[in-house]
C-alpha cells in the first residue's frame, strides 16, 4: 500500500470530536456516542492516534496508560473506503510503535471481532480470562 497520501498524527489535538463521532457512525458499537462523552472520551485518553487522507480523518485508535507497566486500546476504526489496503496495520504499527508505548510490557484490548487482525502484534485471547463490568453497557 502507498501509504504517500495518508498523514499520521499522535496527538490529540489534531482530532475534532465530530470527526470521531463521524467514524463511530460505521461501528455497531459506536452509535450510541454523545457529542459530550466524545469531548470528555479525547480529553482523558492519555494517546489518540489518527490517519488524514487528503484533511479527512480516515483511521483512529486511542491507549489509555500509565506509560511504565499497563496499557489499553480502544476504540480500533477505519473508514470503510479504506480498509482491506493495510491502514489499519499501518496505524496499529504506528499505535504501538511510538516511543512512549512500544516498552509497556502489557497492552490489553477488549474485541473479540479484532483478535484475527490484532494476532500479530502478540495480542492473545485467553482461555478463562475473566472480565467484570461494573454495569452492563448498552449500544445502540
């Protein structure tokens, strides 16, 4: 893939919540996401990567961590004109390659629809992993 037109960013502020709210739209879990809980969701994620192709946002990811020992990602989109080309590798390479969290020995995620995708960067799904929800979450 020529990866030429797209431009990558690491840092919150080149990211517009009606930009994210606007990708959210293609993701089942997404949908039910409020203008002010995306503003709130940008402003307390401690990393939010993003993918530009010609000034529209096209990829997104977010990690929230404490940048020694743990790490979560989240919220994994790509625009569907642009998957199946590598972007989403490209931007997950570049997720989890930066400086500031390529040394975090534990990165966890919550998708079970990304596991096939996520394999090769070490992520596993464990058996008897046992995950608790302080109340259930509901989407739209």
């Amino acid at each position: 893939m020529d990866l030429s037109e797209y431009t990558f960013y690491d840092n919150k502020l080149a990211i517009a919540p009606h930009e994210v709210k606007a990708l959210y739209r293609f993701i089942w879990w997404g949908k039910s996401r409020t203008d002010e809980g995306i503003v709130r969701m940008l402003d307390n994620s401690s990393m939010c990567f993003s993918v530009r192709y010609k000034g529209q946002l096209v990829g997104f990811c977010r990690i929230i961590t404490d940048f020694v020992y743990r790490a979560s990602l989240w919220d994994i989109i790509i625009h569907p004109d642009h998957q199946g080309q590598g972007l989403g590798t490209a931007l997950m390479n570049y997720a989890l390659g930066h400086p500031a969290i390529k040394d975090i020995p534990l990165i966890i995620t919550y998708t079970s629809d990304l596991y096939p995708f996520l394999e090769k960067w070490g992520f596993e799904q464990l058996p008897g992993a046992v995950l608790l929800l302080r109340s259930p979450i509901e989407y739209s």
